[in-house]
C-alpha cells in the first residue's frame, strides 16, 4: 500500500506540473519482490527510481527549431527598420533626389548661362548629398541598434548559463531524481536555445554540459563560462565596426551560425557592412556616392565657363575614407552658378556641352557614366531591392520556422509531454489496486481477529 501510496503520489505530481515548462512524465517503477517463504522472502512490490519520459532526440528537435526561428525573428526585425530607409518608389530619398538633379542639368542645358538653371543643379545637388548622407545615417542607426542588442543577447546567455550552472550544482548535491529541477534545466536550455546555436551533453548524474557551436563551453558542470561581444573596426578607425564573440579571450564568432545572436551578428557583420562597408570592401552606397560625386566632377572641371574660367567640382568628400563618402558627401562650400562651366571647350567649343553630359547620366550610354553597367538610378535601385529581398526572406523564414517550432514541440509533447487523460486512467488503477489491497489487508485482520477469539473460547 505504500508503494501504491508513492505511484499516487506521482501521478498527482504530474498532473499538477502538466502546464509547467520544461517538465515531462515521470513514472515510478514497481519492482517484483522476491517469494520464497522458505528463507524468508515473502514477496510483494517495492518502489524502485522515478524514470523520466524525456526524450533527448525531441528536445534536439525543439532546439534546432528554436535556433532557426530566433536568427529568423531577429533578421526580420532589423531587415524590416533597414528596409525603410531604402525608399523604392522614386517620390522621396535618393530616387527622388537623383531624379530633381537630372531635370535640373537638363534644364541647365537648355539655359545654360541662366543664373535660376544655375541654382537649381546647386540645391539639387545638396539635396542628392542629403540623401545619400541621411540613408547612410538610418543605416548605421540600424547598426547601432543591432550591436546594443548584441549586447543584451550576450548578457541574457550568461544568465541562462550561470543558472544552468547553478541547477547542476543543486543535482549533484542529492537531487538528481528531482523532477522540478530537471524541469527548470530544460526550459533553460529552451530558452537559451532561442538565444544562440547550442548543443547539450546529458551526464550521468543528471547534469548537463553546454557548448555553443559544438566546440564552445558555456557550461561545464557547476561552471559557465561567459561569452563577450566588442566592436572592431579591422585596424582601421574609418571602417564602420562589426562584432566580434569572444570566449575567454578568443574570437569565437565563426561558431555563433543561428539564434537571436547569429541573427544579430549576420546583419551587423555581412548586411550592413554591404552598404555602408569594411576592412574588405567599400560598401555599394560609398560606391554610388562616390561614383555619382566623381563622374560629375570629372565632366564639370573638363569644361569652361561661358567667360572662359575653368570648372570646379560641385561635390566633396573625406578623401582617404572610402568607407564614409555617403556620411561625407556633401557640396563644395561657398560654390556659386556663375562657377558651375557649361562649356564643353571641344574642340569644337559647345555652349551647353557639359550640361548636356550631365543630363545624359539619366540614361547613360558609356561605361564611363555607369556603375557595373548600370545607371546610378538603377544602381540604386539593386541595393534597395536586395535589401528588400533580404527582409522579406527573413519575414518568410520567420513564418516557416515559428510553424516547425510548433511541429517540434507538439512531438515532443506526444512522447514525453504530461496526458491528462492517460494520467487520469492510471490514478484510477491505482486507486482501484489501493482499495483492494485495504479491503485484502482488512479481511485478514479480520479473520485473525477471529481466529484469536476463536483460540481464547476454547
């Protein structure tokens, strides 16, 4: 009856944790107790170890999934704020911009000594410079943002670890058997695995090895170890900065592929280095801003002055930084119409030669006008569109990877998660076997009480 006590007893414990994270069906196990009367075995039942149902295969599954959905999730986010600051519809942001500073050298062409057409390809000119300086700035606000939230990533990771760690110690001191504690380890691992790729090692006593990546401790029994995330600009002080992981001093962050943190990393280290640039490359909107600046330039200081003076440029940037020509990127100060050469001193001489030219970069002809064989408009509107296409595969891969999340869970549920109604059916079986047991254990008291009265009588 005690032992039946015991079965009852974790039933109800399992129907009571049914709703708690992390916790799975646990089933005491009835051992046969030896009958042999002739030296004193009796037989019966005893009560062996509670066995969990946790099936390590389910909880990998849940695992991966929840890696993928939060890399997805987090891309999705910070692809989503990048994305608005790539206006494709032409009536705001550079399309607009380049689209006002083509009509204006048109019109320049056509009145090229007219003071008003003068002005204008000015203030059109410092509204494409604005343009391309405000996108690059929402771009790196993007960035900035991404690394702060790197910071809280990392942060969150340490905690989960440290309580891994800490729930270790409290299975090694005794309570290995402890469903509660088990329970609490693997919603930790849950949800540390929405955070960062990792892999978990159960250990005979109950405990369990963490690494990221397969190769990278974060817990070692009672241990976590930290991780770190700092900024590096590749030895050089113009490059915008990407991330680094590190672990005990060593740059770990080629292991970090999914979870929120792999998410985080691939925008601030491959996205946005793609167009704002790095220690590798300059990045495709220093590439417009800087093709843009020195093809205009290039054909202003070639010409003339309807009174013979030689061009000036019209655009500046930090020389020497080709990492920030779009934060740079601006008109040369103090500038004025009169300085602007129309000319195009040939031979022959044309008038409006220049600004002609200039009006042609709508729809450029040479290679010379062009970047990658493509128009500035057009090129544009590549590095929008693949930002664009970024955001929206990481929305899509959001959507996918929350269903197969659900998928996993609902497996893991099915073989190791807590059935009322199987529950209820064996808490009624064992409240039957109690009952008979009470009423077998009750009939031969009374009989004995009857067999003793009956020998007192006679």
């Amino acid at each position: 009856m005690d032992v039946l006590e015991q079965v009852m007893a974790t039933v109800q414990n399992n129907v009571a944790n049914a709703q708690t994270p992390g916790y799975v069906t646990q089933t005491l196990q009835i051992n046969a107790s030896m009958f042999d009367p002739t030296h004193g075995y009796s037989g019966g039942i005893l009560a062996g170890n509670i066995q969990s149902s946790r099936s390590l295969f389910a909880e990998n599954s849940v695992w991966s999934a929840n890696e993928q959905l939060g890399s997805a999730t987090q891309q999705s986010t910070s692809l989503q704020s990048l994305q608005q600051a790539f206006n494709v519809s032409g009536t705001s942001g550079i399309p607009a911009a380049l689209s006002q500073l083509y009509s204006a050298f048109s019109a320049w062409s056509a009145s090229p000594s007219g003071a008003t057409a003068q002005q204008q390809v000015i203030t059109a000119a410092q509204n494409v410079a604005q343009a391309i300086n405000s996108t690059a700035a929402s771009a790196q606000t993007v960035n900035s943002q991404a690394q702060q939230q790197t910071q809280s990533v990392v942060g969150q990771i340490n905690q989960l670890s440290s309580q891994i760690a800490s729930l270790n110690g409290q299975i090694e001191s005794g309570n290995q058997n402890d469903a509660g504690l088990e329970a609490q380890l693997y919603s930790n691992l849950e949800s540390l695995s929405n955070l960062v790729n990792i892999s978990a090692q159960p250990q005979s006593d109950g405990t369990v090895n963490v690494l990221l990546g397969g190769q990278v401790s974060l817990v070692s029994g009672t241990t976590a170890t930290a991780i770190s995330a700092q900024n590096t600009s590749g030895g050089n002080a113009s490059n915008p900065p990407v991330q680094q992981i590190l672990s005990n001093g060593q740059d770990v962050t080629a292991k970090v592929q999914s979870g929120q943190l792999g998410g985080l990393l691939q925008v601030t280290n491959t996205v946005i280095p793609s167009l704002l640039g790095s220690s590798s490359q300059q990045g495709s909107l220093n590439q417009l801003a800087q093709g843009l600046a020195d093809r205009v330039n290039t054909l202003l200081t070639s010409g003339q002055t309807s009174s013979g003076a030689a061009g000036v440029p019209l655009f500046t940037y930090t020389a020497g930084a080709p990492t920030s020509v779009a934060q740079s990127l601006s008109v040369v100060s103090g500038i004025t119409g009169s300085q602007l050469a129309a000319v195009d001193p040939g031979p022959p001489s044309v008038s409006n030669g220049i600004a002609d030219a200039l009006a042609g970069l709508q729809n450029p002809s040479s290679a010379a006008d062009m970047i990658n064989g493509q128009s500035y408009t057009d090129f544009y509107s590549s590095i929008a569109s693949n930002v664009g296409s970024l955001a929206s595969s990481a929305s899509s891969s959001q959507t996918t990877q929350t269903q197969v999340l659900a998928q996993a869970q609902n497996a893991r549920a099915q073989v190791s998660g807590v059935s009322l109604n199987a529950q209820a059916a064996s808490l009624l079986q064992y409240q039957n076997a109690y009952q008979a047991s009470a009423e077998a254990f009750n009939t031969i008291r009374n009989t004995l009480s009857y067999l003793l009265q009956t020998l007192q009588s006679a």
